[in-house]
C-alpha cells in the first residue's frame, strides 16, 4: 500500500484531557489493585481488620481505575459526541469566522471547519500540556489535515485573556472545557470579556465547561449578552458531581450578543 494511501487512512487524535490526573489515577489504581491481591493472595483475611483493609483497597482501586477509565472515555468518545450535538445548535451558512478559544488538538475549531465552505475557523491556544496530551499547533493542523479541512483552519499561540484580534471579527465563538483551567475568578471574566469584544453584533457564544457554571452566566448577563441559554443534563450531572465529590459537572452556555 502507497504512503498516501496509509495516510488518507489515518484518524484524528484529539488526545486526553488533563492526562497527568488520568495517569494518576490509572497508576494508583494498580497499585492498590496489587496491595488488595497480595493481601488475598499471600496474607489471607483471618482477622477482622484484614477483612476490612481489603475491602478499603478492593473499593479504592475500583474507583481509581473507574475514574481513569471514565476519563479516558470522556475524552475519545463523549466529547466527539458532544462536540456534534453542540455544534448542530447553530444553523450554519457556511461563510462565518469562527474562533475556538483553548482549542487543544482542535476537536472543536475542525468541527466548526467542516460546516464552512467559505469561511474560516481560528484556534488560539497556549499549548499547556497539563491540560491536554500532546496539544500543539503542529497536532491541531495535522488533525486538519486528516479532516481535510487544513485550507480553512488557521492556529495562534495566545492567551484567552488577551486575544489577539479586532473588535467584532467573529460570527461565532466557541470554547471547550478551557476557562475553568484559569484559576482566578477575574481572569474567567477577563477571559469572557475579551470573546465579548471579538464577537460580531448578532454573534454565538457557545461555552462548555465543568465548573464555576452560574458565575459564567452571570458574567455574560452583566455583559449583556442575550438568548443565554444554560443547558445540564440532569443524570449525567448527578453521576459526575457523586463521583468527582462535587468538583466537577459539564454543561453548555449558548448565548447572543445583541445586535448592533
Ligand atoms: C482540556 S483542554 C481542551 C481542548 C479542546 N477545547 C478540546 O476540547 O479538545 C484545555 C485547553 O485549554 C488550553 N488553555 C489553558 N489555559 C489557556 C489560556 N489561558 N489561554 C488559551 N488556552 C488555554 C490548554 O492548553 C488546553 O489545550
């Protein structure tokens, strides 16, 4: 088989999210997986408090492994799930200038990309690599590439707090699971507050993320944005937030800004 044709064949690889915290949780569930058989293996549970130590270890090794698993899962499936459902909310043209903010290895900017025929779809990013695996520029344009959409996706290395581009550029902005990684609540608004600005009258905003919810909301109503629209899905949050005690819940925030 020619070289082309291997590499018409390949996938995209949107790689893992936060992949430090999902080998954490992979490594440690293995080894307490060990410490549980070498105690049913080797030891025996004659005594009381054996019984319980392997319980504890049977328990916490079940949900170590559980949540990296979990977390894997969300990141190679749910997301690009996810990602058609969000952007199928928008009734596309096909000539819009999208900007996905924090785009990774570009699940959403080359989502967007394919539902343009004239327009074009921006990513910025800073590349940090404890928040996705393996994110770079390189990645992101060869994804495209694979999608056969590197001829109207372009990538910049810039902070969400400081775009670098003119007032009103965008018809629709997107970003994924990207401003929570910001830890100070006026660096979120900031953030929040530059999209504002590089958004055209009329514009999308479609943020999905796992926490700080209301206080998004609530900034892009002070903002004055309109049509805001706070999307949970009810059992999916429930599950997430018991299992990652109550760190954690997706949800997605659609809203406009006014026309000029
Ligand atoms: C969890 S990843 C999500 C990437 C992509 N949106 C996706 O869903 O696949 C978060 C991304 O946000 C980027 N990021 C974090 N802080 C940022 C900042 N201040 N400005 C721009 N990008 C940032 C990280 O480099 C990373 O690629």
């Amino acid at each position: 088989m020619l070289d082309t044709d291997l590499k018409s064949k390949r996938r995209p690889d949107y790689g893992i999210d936060a992949p430090g915290l999902v080998r954490i949780f992979f490594t440690g569930g293995l080894i307490v997986a060990l410490l549980f058989l070498t105690i049913i293996l080797f030891v025996g549970v004659s005594v009381l408090w054996l019984v319980i130590l392997a319980t504890v270890l049977a328990i916490l090794s079940f949900y170590l492994l559980g949540m990296g698993c979990f977390m894997a899962y969300e990141s190679k499936v749910t997301k690009l799930k996810d990602r058609d459902a969000i952007l199928g909310k928008i009734v596309w043209r096909g000539d819009e200038t999208v900007l996905d903010i924090g785009c990774g290895r570009g699940l959403m900017l080359i989502g967007a990309a394919k539902r343009l025929r004239t327009g074009k779809a921006f990513g910025v990013d800073l590349w940090l690599s404890r928040d996705q695996s393996a994110n770079s520029p390189e990645a992101t344009l060869d994804n495209a590439r694979i999608e056969k959409v590197d001829d109207r996706v372009e990538v910049q290395t810039a902070d969400m707090r400081k775009l670098p581009f003119a007032d009103a550029m965008f018809d629709v902005i997107t970003s994924y699971w990207v401003v929570h990684n910001v830890e100070k609540a006026e660096d979120r608004h900031l953030a929040i507050t530059q999209m504002l600005r590089v958004l055209k009258p009329g514009g999308v905003l479609i943020l999905a993320d796992i926490e700080h919810r209301h206080d998004y909301v609530d900034i892009m109503s002070n903002l004055g944005l309109i049509d805001i629209s706070l999307e949970v899905k009810p059992v999916k949050d429930l599950i997430v937030k018991a299992i990652s005690f109550g760190s954690f819940a997706p949800f997605v925030i659609t809203a406009r800004k006014p026309a000029a």
